[in-house]
C-alpha cells in the first residue's frame, strides 16, 4: 500500500516520524519532492511528409462511438 503525505516542514515530518515509530511502523520510506527536474523536450523529426499519413484509415471508417465500444468493451 503507498500513502502519500505531502508535508510543508521539516518539523511535521519529525512529528510524523515519531508517530510512525511509537506505533513500530518500520516499513517507511521518505521521498523528497523532485520539483527541479527538467523535462526531456525533443524537436519533432521535420524530415517526415504527413502526406504519407493520409488516408490511413480509409478501409476502415472510425468515428468516436466505434472507438468508445471497443475501448470499453470489457465483455471478452
């Protein structure tokens, strides 16, 4: 089971982590929040023709109600 409890000071942590240890919780794990961390953002490959790209479904029609029954076809 994973609880998460997103804490503003350091001193409510200590506060929680006593609690957690009176209570002989020993299966605890502390994650910092990661908050400067970069996306990985990649230029798109300009190279490709998207006129390749038409008519991909031309022997087969799709509208939003043929992809909702599939996506939610939970009978098979």
């Amino acid at each position: 089971m994973r609880v998460t409890l997103e804490i503003s000071d350091f001193d409510e942590m200590k506060k929680l982590l006593s609690l957690f240890q009176s209570m002989k919780l020993e299966n605890i794990k502390i994650i910092s929040p990661q908050s400067n961390i970069k996306s990985n953002i990649l230029k798109g490959n300009k190279t490709l023709n998207p006129k390749e790209l038409f008519g991909i479904w031309k022997d087969s029609p799709r509208n939003i109600g043929d992809i909702r029954d599939k996506a939610w076809d939970r009978k098979k």
